[in-house]
C-alpha cells in the first residue's frame, strides 16, 4: 500500500502516481465509468501543487488515452493504465 504526503513538494512522476492512486482509491472495483467533478483549480489545490504542474499531468494522460477531460469534468478511460502507473 503507498501513501503520499501532501505536505511535500510533488515532482511530476509522484503527481502521475498521486493522481492514480486517488482516482483508484475512491473507486469501485471493476467501475469502467468514473467521472470527477472538479475544477482545474480545485484539483491543483487538492493535490498541493501549482495549477501548470497539475495540467502538464492531466495533459500527457490525456494524450496517454488515459483520461478525457473537458470543463469541470475529468473522464477516466482507461483504468488498468492508471493501475500501471500506480505500480511502477
């Protein structure tokens, strides 16, 4: 089991893991559907880092196919990618 300190300052690599690690950890299992209602701000803030740092990780997994995300809402697409990334 991982554990992240929000305290601390999140290099990009531990956002990426951070991230995943809360979209799995406030999900059901086997959920194919999960959609987050947050804005950019209240993500960043949520996390302890600056709004770019939060953008260029939500921007890559985008562009990963891992999640969608459009005005207020975060889609994720692709649960077993953020399993992986949690894990490596």
């Amino acid at each position: 089991q991982q554990t992240f300190d929000k305290g601390s300052s999140l290099a990009d690599a531990d956002l990426r893991k951070y991230f995943a690690f809360f979209v799995l950890s406030y999900t059901e299992r086997g959920s194919t559907d999960v959609v987050i209602k947050s804005t950019q701000q209240e993500l960043s803030d949520f996390f302890g880092v600056a709004r770019p740092s939060l953008l260029k990780t939500v921007n890559e997994l985008r562009d990963e196919g891992v999640i969608e995300y459009r005005r207020k809402e975060l889609s994720v697409l692709n649960m077993e990618k953020l399993a992986e990334i949690l894990h490596s």
